[in-house]
C-alpha cells in the first residue's frame, strides 16, 4: 500500500503538497511520530486526510464511523472538522496502536468526539446494527483488514442513513490490482470488491485516485 499519492512524479506530489496541504500542528506531529513507526505506510496521506475532512465539512456530518484507527491521523482530521456536537465511532482492534492515537486526540481537544472501540469491528458494526443504528451515520471510512472489506462495506452500508458516504481506502493497492501476476488473498478482495461496486445499484459511485485509490459510495435512498 502506499501512503501518497500515487502516479505522480516526486516533483509534481511536492507541489501539490507545497500549494494545498493546511496540515494542522497536531496533524504533522501524529505523521512525524507515525513515521518512525515500523506499520507506517498504514497511515493514510496527509491530502487525504484534508480532503476527506472537506468532505465531512461539505456533508455538515456530524455522526461518523471509522473501520481501522491504526495511530488515529484519519479520525483525528475527521474529529476536527466535526461540529463540537459531532462524534466518530472509532473500529480497531489494537490497544498498542490506538494509546497513541488517543494520545493526539487528547492533545488536539477532540478526544470527547471520539468513541473507541476496541474490538474486531464485524462485532462493533453488528452490535451497532443490533441496537437501531441503521441509517444513522452520514459518514464512513473502512480501512482495516482487507479480507473483510466487503463485510465491512455492507454493514456500514446499513448504518449509514441515504445519502450519507462511505469512503474506503486502499482500492488500487499500490497498482497490484491492475496486475494479473498479482493473486493473493488481500489483492483478490479488494479487487472483488471494486467489481462488486461498479455493478452496485445500491449508490452512486466514484474512484478518486487520491493516494492509494479511495472510493466514494454514496447510498441512494
Ligand atoms: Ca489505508
């Protein structure tokens, strides 16, 4: 997986970054730490996460979801573009990755927006489904194990109210999925998924190429 853009030369990624990135304080110290970290590249790119918080800020979301925290850069620039009433539920499974997150969220003053759950998302999604939440979120970001990515969608799809946005990271995985040669577990399911998606009456659907392939689905009512 990659954590920048991909498809762009060095030169032209540092120019896009010199003339748009506005990354908070709090938001370039959590990539700094998180770059001496040996799962770095799980971190999402800094232009997608400003451009995911656009979203969040266009939507006038104030319920969200993530699936897969990792070290928190995705749900904290999300959290700061929520309204002070807005929350994310906050999938993973890791404590150990997750104290740092917590650790930003603290420091950035949005640790009140966040509710953490530690434990395999299916059985967050589940019990959220369980307890009456289908179409309530306006926001959803699955990024976590891709061998549950289309179980992941399809409960988020579920939660997420009509006209709400699911968003799910990593769906050109670095350019393997457009490899034939390529044919391990986690290529194949992302690739069933992207397929899947096209054929999907259930949205309306875009593939941005904004660092690692990031689609947009949003549900039709
Ligand atoms: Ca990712």
């Amino acid at each position: 997986m990659s954590n920048k853009t991909l498809g762009l030369s060095d030169r032209l990624y540092n120019y896009l970054l010199s003339v748009s990135l506005r990354e908070p304080d709090v938001l370039r110290e959590l990539r700094q730490e998180t770059a001496t970290h040996p799962m770095s590249q799980m971190q999402i790119a800094p232009e997608q996460g400003q451009f995911m918080a656009l979203l969040v800020q266009l939507m006038g979301a104030k319920k969200t979801l993530e699936v897969g925290v990792f070290t928190g850069y995705s749900s904290l620039a999300v959290a700061l573009a929520l309204p002070p009433d807005g929350k994310v539920i906050a999938c993973d499974v890791s404590e150990e990755y997750t104290a740092i997150a917590r650790r930003y969220w603290e420091a950035a003053g949005v640790a009140h927006k966040i509710d953490l759950r530690i434990a395999p998302a299916l059985e967050t999604l589940d019990s959220l489904i369980a307890a009456g939440q289908i179409n309530t979120f306006d926001f959803a970001f699955i990024d976590a194990d891709k061998s549950n990515y289309e179980n992941y969608y399809e409960r988020s799809l579920q939660l997420i109210r009509p006209g709400g946005l699911i968003s799910i990271d990593n769906v050109l995985w670095s350019g393997d999925v457009a490899d034939p040669a390529v044919t391990d577990n986690r290529t194949e399911k992302i690739r069933a998924l992207n397929q899947k998606l096209h054929q999907d009456k259930r949205i309306t659907l875009s593939l941005v190429p904004i660092a690692d392939g990031l689609t947009l689905a949003v549900k039709h009512s």
